[in-house]
C-alpha cells in the first residue's frame, strides 16, 4: 500500500504524511530510508532495527506456572434493550503471567485439596470506585478458558461511558486470590437510520445491526476490496456501482472506501439502501482529530457503516505510536457504536506498541511475484537490511499463514486478548517491487490460510483489480460470507489442524458446529497431490456438502479421499457426525 496516490488520494496528502513521519519516526536512525525499521536504499548501513517480539522470560525460576485470569464481556457493546449480556472468563496457567499458583489449599486446620476450581465473583464498580453490584458469583476450572457466565443489565443505566468492573477470585479456602478488571458498553439504542457492530470476544467475529437486519445482531464476515470510487455525484452511478462490485449482491459484501468516496457522496447512500458495508477510510486525517472528530460526525449515521480504519501500515512508515490509540479514543467517543481497524504490514515491528489503536487488526503480506532477496533498490532484503515488498518473506501464497501464526504467537507472549483479525490479500502487482499478480488459485490459497487461523474477514489491495482477480473474489465471497460456511468460521476459532505426513505444503483446519464439521483442505504448493487421504479428527457418517472446491470427496473408513487435489486450490467439506 505504498503507491503514493492510493496511500492519501493526492501525492500533496502522501508527501505531508512523509513529512510528520520524518520529524517524529520510531526505531533506530529516524531520518534514513527506512521501512519496518530497516534502512533500504543503498549507501547506508545495516543495523538491528530493534522493535521484537520474544517470548517473555519464564515467570517462576523452577518453571511452575501462574495463574492467569482475565475476563471479558462476551460483546464489545451491548444496546438500551437488551435484557442478558454474557463474560468470556479464562483460568489459563501462564508460564509468563498471573499471579502465583500452587495446586494445594487449605484452611490451615484441616489436609490441603488440591487447587482445581477458581470461584469468583464480578460486580460493577461504582463511580466512587467500590465494587457496588454483584454481576455474577461463580467458579471455574483451573486452566480452562472461554467460559461463559450470563448476567442481567437490568442493573445498567445505557450511557456513553464505559463500566468499570472487576473479578475477585479465590481458593476453595481463601488463601490464594486473584484480580482482573474489565470495562462494559452499555450503550443507548441506535437510530432506526443507524447501524451497530459488535466484536464477538469469545470467537473474533462481528455481528452487525441496521434496519434491513429486522432490529437484530446477525454474523458479518466482510469480504471484497479496499476500492476506488470515480467521485461521481450521481445516484444512478453510485447505484450501478454497488450493483457491480456486489455482484447484484451475490458476491462481495464489504469494501473500505479509498479515493473518490467523498465523505458526502451519494455512494454511501447507495450503499445503505443495498446489503454492502463499508469500512470508512480515516489513514489520511487519523493523525488530525480536528479532521478525525469532522469526519466520523459526517459519517456515523450511515447504515451501511461497519467499522472505521485510522492507520494504514504504521509500522511500515514507523509513525509515532501514540497516533493510533489517539484516534482510536477520540473516534470511540463520537462513535462508540462501530470499531477501528489498523493494518499493520511488518513481519515483526513494535507490534505490541502499533496494535494498541485497534479493535480489529488487519495484516497485508505480499509475498507474490517477489523477489525477497535483492531489492529494487539494489540492496540486500534480510531481517537487518532492505525492502522487498513483503517483510522478511520467503515468497508464495503461503505467507499468508506464516505471518498470520507470528501475529497469533505475538499476542501470547504479550498476555493480550486476542483480536479480531482481517486479512489483506494482495490483488495487484508493480511498482518494481511485485512482477505479476496472484492467480485465482493463489488468491484461494492466501485466504484459505488465513481463515484457517481464524481471521474474520477480508479486504483485498485494491479495486479495480483484474476480471479474474475480481471474478474469483466474488466467487469465493459468495460462498464464505454465507451460511452454511460463514457459521462455521464465526462461531468459533477452528477447533484444530490436521497434519499429513510429507505434505508440508497442505494446511487443514476443522470447525465443529453442532452435529457436524467443517473440513478446510488448502493445497499451497504448485503440485497435485494424488490420490490424498485424510483422517477425520472425528467420526463422521458421512459428507453433507462440498460447498467450495468442486471435488468429489468420498468418506470410507474414517478417511476422507479424493483422487486428486489441484495445485493452489482450496477445498471445503462438510461432514455429518455420529
């Protein structure tokens, strides 16, 4: 996202961008040419760009663990009418973090037991700072996580400042105890001309609410296009416009408005009056919040509107790390109904410091038609040196679940709660830096990977892209975005991977809903596999659908077969279970 013209709509807005990063840039050498932190034109040298995420240090010399507690409201927001809202509890043993735990309690008088149940309560704090209400009075097993507890909100008063709340945990006889504190939106009600997202903090989804919703959450996977707009003001073009990128609405749902979405642009109501949604683009003003606070006021009545996006590659262009959570507060407090997003595009750079502006966390690795060892720049690409166009990346569509499995790892070794996560295909190439565009197989795989791991929605770099591109996007949403596959992929992060033997290149996860799973089988290599047999992780009876791929899958024996699995190509099923 580096082209001057789509990274501001005017190369003005880029060079002022270029110019505050200067003055304020993080990392070693501010002033060099530098991206991800490493210097990138010839005649300077390499150095240690510093900025790591490592895994912490063990909490405890002898390696015993701690008790980690943390809680959550299931839901980033809850609304005026809503009667029953939902924590998200986990009891997890940390080699890293918590407080200390032993596996013994006792009232002193009487033998230990062992230390297997938390039992804890959570209550509202109160403005002068008590815990006032108790919420929920409950208990947990010792290292379990994702546990839910309902509570009323009947005790709530909607507002547009948070909550304030606490868990207090014990030992069955008190003598060891816990703390953790939380926050609660309990908001006034929308507008009916409104819209609402909720962050799903249990699976890392989204559910969104509008009028056309019937006045009720429903699951949103986004998927289409960070797009350009031709600026027209006219309502039959912006009408024909949505037409098209959606497809008549069979295909793309999503798009992040780039150029030509003026903030008043009869676009935008084109979209509220078609199943779309948009995410509004802020990377140019997110550093203004004059500008910020003028420009979500515009926009926050849309009922097409699902989140906002304030920085576009912060880490990239090492900005100052305060600008994002700036904005980010400034924008939860005009409009607490919708969340910021952030796309951070470095392998490793101040993660934990660039990603505290954000509610959702969007990557965009472009590992295609690269070449990740010389630069255009006639330098070196290595982990201290160089720009290649996708951060310290071996190349291939299987980057796309390489960079999504450090970002994964990054947010446990920093003890974070995990966000939702949005991936960023690449759909172009050019500026000297990627040789061609990704096929349609290439682009199946990159976001197979990544659902694989949970992401929760996708935007690809940029529109217009090629027909192909386009056709497969389209193709590929109209399936994800919709039941039977989408269920799968929001209710839950996948309940696990499935490995076979020499097949380093084939990447399989699986969902479980209900009586029956969800198989995902990506073949990242650029050879067939034939014949190939997988082993289901659970009898099943049967295969229900084949709703992506067009393979004929058979199950025999509690091993589902194919003939022949394409090069690039990516294959769902869904399977009955005993």
């Amino acid at each position: 996202m580096r082209r001057p013209a789509l990274i501001s709509g005017s190369l003005v807005l880029a060079a002022s961008l270029v110019c505050a990063q200067s003055q304020n840039e993080t990392g070693e050498h501010a002033g060099w040419p530098r991206w991800c932190g490493k210097v990138y034109e010839s005649g300077y040298p390499s150095f240690e760009p510093g900025g790591h995420t490592t895994e912490p240090a063990p909490i405890n010399s002898d390696g015993s663990p701690n008790l980690y507690v943390q809680f959550k409201p299931r839901y980033s927001i809850y609304l005026a009418g809503e009667t029953k809202g939902s924590f998200v509890v986990n009891a997890a043993l940390s080699p890293w973090f918590g407080d200390p735990w032993t596996n013994a309690t006792s009232d002193g008088e009487s033998a230990a037991e062992p230390f297997t149940e938390l039992f804890f309560s959570i209550s509202m704090v109160s403005d002068e700072g008590v815990n006032a209400v108790s919420l929920v009075e409950s208990s947990i097993p010792v290292n379990e996580t994702g546990a839910i507890f309902d509570f009323d909100l009947s005790g709530f008063e909607p507002r547009s400042a948070p909550y304030e709340l606490v868990l207090s945990g014990t030992s069955q006889f008190g003598d060891q105890n816990y703390t953790a504190k939380s926050e609660l939106r309990f908001l006034p009600d929308i507008s009916p001309e409104g819209s609402a997202t909720k962050i799903d903090n249990l699976n890392g989804g989204l559910l969104f609410r509008n009028a056309q919703t019937g006045g009720a959450f429903v699951p949103l996977l986004p998927y289409g296009y960070y797009g350009l707009y031709n600026g027209s003001n006219s309502t039959a073009e912006s009408e024909a416009f949505v037409r098209q990128y959606s497809s008549d609405g069979k295909g793309l749902n999503g798009i992040i408005s780039l150029a030509g979405f003026a903030d008043t642009n009869p676009v935008y109501d084109s979209m509220d009056a078609s199943s779309m949604r948009f995410m509004f683009d802020l990377r140019g003003s997110f550093m203004n919040l004059t500008e910020v606070e003028q420009r979500v006021n515009t926009i926050k009545h849309h009922s097409s509107l699902f989140a906002y996006w304030t920085a576009d590659e912060p880490d990239g262009w090492q900005y100052p790390f305060e600008v994002t959570p700036a904005a980010q507060q400034l924008i939860h407090e005009i409009d607490p109904y919708h969340p910021v997003a952030v796309t951070l595009n470095c392998q490793d750079y101040y993660f934990g410091e660039y990603t505290v502006g954000a509610d959702i966390l969007m990557e965009d690795p472009y590992p295609i038609g690269i070449n990740n060892t010389l630069s255009k720049w006639g330098t070196t690409c290595n982990a201290t040196l160089g720009d290649c166009g996708c951060d310290n990346c071996l190349g291939g569509p299987q980057e796309a679940g390489r960079r999504l499995d450090f970002l994964i790892q990054y947010e446990k070794w920093l003890g974070r709660w995990p966000l939702p996560k949005f991936h960023n295909p690449q759909a172009f190439h050019g500026e000297d830096y990627w040789a061609r565009d990704p096929t349609p197989g290439e682009a199946f795989v990159m976001n197979a990977l990544a659902f694989n791991r949970g992401v929760a929605g996708i935007f690809a770099w940029t529109w217009p892209s090629s027909d192909e591109l386009f056709d497969a996007h389209s193709e590929m949403a109209g399936v994800f975005t919709n039941p039977p596959v989408r269920d799968f992929l929001l209710g839950g992060r996948p309940d696990g991977s499935i490995h076979v033997a020499d097949q380093e290149l084939l990447d399989i996860a699986y969902w479980v809903q209900g009586d029956q799973m969800m198989i995902s089988v990506v073949n990242a290599g650029y050879d067939n596999i034939t014949p190939l047999s997988i082993a289901t992780p659970l009898p099943a009876t049967g295969v229900v659908a084949v709703p992506f791929g067009g393979l004929s899958w058979q199950l025999t024996g509690g091993q589902l077969e194919v003939e022949r699995l394409p090069a690039t190509s990516v294959s769902l099923v869904i399977l009955s279970l005993e």
